[in-house]
C-alpha cells in the first residue's frame, strides 16, 4: 500500500531486532542491496544491478567467495584456535566503524576522537 518508505521499513525492522541510535555497538543495519558501481546510470530494471541477497556479501562472486573461505581455513593454521576462526576481520557495526562513518557529523565527530 506504500504506507511506508524503504528506511521506515528497514527502521522498523532494526528496533524489533534491538538495534539503537544510542548505542555504537547496537547502530542499525542497512543492506547493501547494489552490485553495480561503475555504471553512471542505474539500469533499475536489470537483476544484475542488485547484489543476491541469498547471499552474504563476501559470497557475492567465486572470486570473493575462494578469497573469504582461504581466509576462514587459514585462521587456524596462524592463531592456532579454531574456536577464532570466522570469514571477516571486522564486524559491521562495532563502535570505531559507525563514529568511522559518522565521524564529520556532531555529535560523532567528539565519539570518532574519544575512541581512538
């Protein structure tokens, strides 16, 4: 009925999983839903301008995919631990990546520079 813009819907979503404003570690989630980034105009009508969503985002080619499962197996022969062992370094919406994102806009600029 379009009662509700994408970002309201997506907002919505985000507060029923928990996810806040106020706190870094809790930033709500928005996906990544283009695959086309060299185009100077979006062909919204053709499927390969979005990414599969049925897949995560280190998935989204072979080559990304070999590169993200070397990394997933290579985790124990280096730390030694399997119970490290994970495909991405970094977790999306860690406190130093959202004031990373954030850090030109007050009031996250003062976070950007009280976390590093």
């Amino acid at each position: 009925k379009r009662e509700l813009s994408n970002f309201e819907y997506l907002m919505y979503l985000n507060t029923l999983a928990g996810r806040t404003y106020n706190d870094y570690m809790q930033y709500p989630v928005f996906p990544w839903v283009l695959a086309d980034y060299t185009s100077e105009m979006l062909n919204l009508t053709n499927p390969k301008t979005f990414r599969d969503l049925s897949k995560p985002m280190g998935a989204q080619t072979k080559e990304r995919k070999m590169k993200f499962t070397q990394r997933f197996k290579e985790v124990e022969k280096i730390e030694g631990d399997m119970t490290v062992q994970c495909h991405y370094y970094t977790h999306y919406s860690s406190a130093i990546i959202v004031a990373s994102y954030l850090v030109r806009m007050p009031p996250f600029t003062q976070a950007f520079c009280s976390l590093q």
